[in-house]
C-alpha cells in the first residue's frame, strides 16, 4: 500500500494550508498525521479521524474521503512550518505505511 | 507521563549487526493493548516503520526489511531491543522508537532518536 504526498506547499502567513495524502480507498482507512521540525522527531498531530492530541490547537483537522486525505491548517503561522507525514495501517498486510512527507514553507 | 529514549552505537561497520535498545517509563508492556515500535529516517529522506512488538509478544516486521530485523522485550527492564544484521551505508539514519497508542495504530509518544551511520 503506498501513500503520495506532494512534496511541498507553501502559504502566506494567516492563510490555510492543506496538505493531501493519496491511497487507493484511503477514505476507508483512518489517516494519521505528524508534525516533524527540523532536529526534532515527529509530533502527533491528528489522529484516528480527526481527532487532536491534548496541546494541539484546533487549527489543525483533518479530513479523509475516497482516494485523498487532507490535513487542514488554519491561520498559518511561521511556527508550522515543518514536513509534515500522514500515516495509516494497511490491515490486509498488518504493516504500517508513512507517506513520504510534505514541506510546508511559510511565506 | 509517557517517555522513551533510544540508545546504542552511533558508528556501525558495514555487514556488523546493528543492536538498539529503547527504554521507556510511564507504561508498561504487560498492559493489555500496549506496543513499541521502531521508525528511521535515512538524512534528509521520509518516516520509514521498521517493527513493533505487543505486550502479548506479538510482533510484526516491515516487509522489505523482514529478514533482516529481530525485535523483543525486557518487560523487567522496560526495554524494546531492535537487532538489524547485514547493515548497509544505505541504513544510515536516525532510529525512533514510539509507543503505538493503546490497541491503535498511530504513534503518540517518541523518543528523541539516535543517528546511526554505516560506514568503513
């Protein structure tokens, strides 16, 4: 099972950011999402549905439907910026599978 | 609170056996439910799962690296041990380990990590 991610995205400071995730019938699966900035090792930051982690503000959702997952920020701010990876468990091969990471740039 | 921390050598010789330990607090691998699982990130590259281990001592592998990982537990100890043989420059990364939420499947506590280079 393979996840797509673009690359990069870049957003103007107080704008939205989403950053999609691609997989056959992703939409059936629960897609997770971590934050990781430089030097440091990942962040939670959706998970389940969309569900957030104590201390993750609620700019941060996400959303999941056919072949596409999407993690949403609102009201980018310079402090977002980080790759950014989704995640799921393909059940049928009992493995888990990163996405190959996206690079939000704040403007 | 929920900590891990991983340790082992940071310079390994390419064909040697590459053996981490993850040492945790704030659980417990004989509750029902919990796992540690081991993650790397060769320089400047994505998240890629290696294994985790259950508190039942269930386990499960990558597929592309299967043959060459061993996890297990020292549940006195409270420690994961991840063993990889037949090392190559190519693994030359920087190893997590996580706990995997209780009878879930997302990660929601990490260590630090610990840079691992192969070379000669």
């Amino acid at each position: 099972y393979e996840l797509t991610q673009p690359p990069s995205v870049s957003v103007a400071p107080g704008t939205t950011a989403r950053i999609t995730c691609g997989g056959d019938k992703i939409g059936t699966k629960s897609v997770h999402w971590y934050q990781q900035k430089p030097g440091q090792a990942p962040l939670l930051v959706i998970y389940y549905r969309d569900d957030r982690p104590s201390g993750i503000p609620d700019r941060f959702s996400g959303s999941n439907s056919g072949n596409t997952a999407t993690l949403t920020i609102n009201t980018v701010d310079a402090g977002d910026e980080a790759d950014y990876y989704c995640q799921v468990w393909d059940s049928s091969n009992s493995h888990v599978v990163f996405g190959g990471g996206t690079k939000l740039t704040v403007l | 609170q929920i900590t891990l921390k991983e340790s082992g050598p940071t310079l390994v010789r390419p064909t040697e056996t590459l053996t981490l330990t993850c040492s945790f607090s704030g659980f417990s691998l004989n509750s029902i439910g919990a796992a540690v699982a081991w993650i790397r990130q060769p320089p400047g590259k994505a998240l890629e799962w290696l294994a985790f281990i259950y508190w039942d001592d269930d386990k499960r592998y990558s597929p592309s690296l299967r043959s060459r990982l061993a996890i297990s537990k020292d549940t006195s100890k409270n420690q994961v041990v991840l063993k990889m043989n037949n090392m190559d420059p190519e693994d030359t990364g920087t190893y997590f380990c996580a706990h995997l939420a209780v009878s879930a499947y997302w990660f929601d506590f990490w260590g630090q990590g610990t840079l691992v280079t192969i070379s000669s």
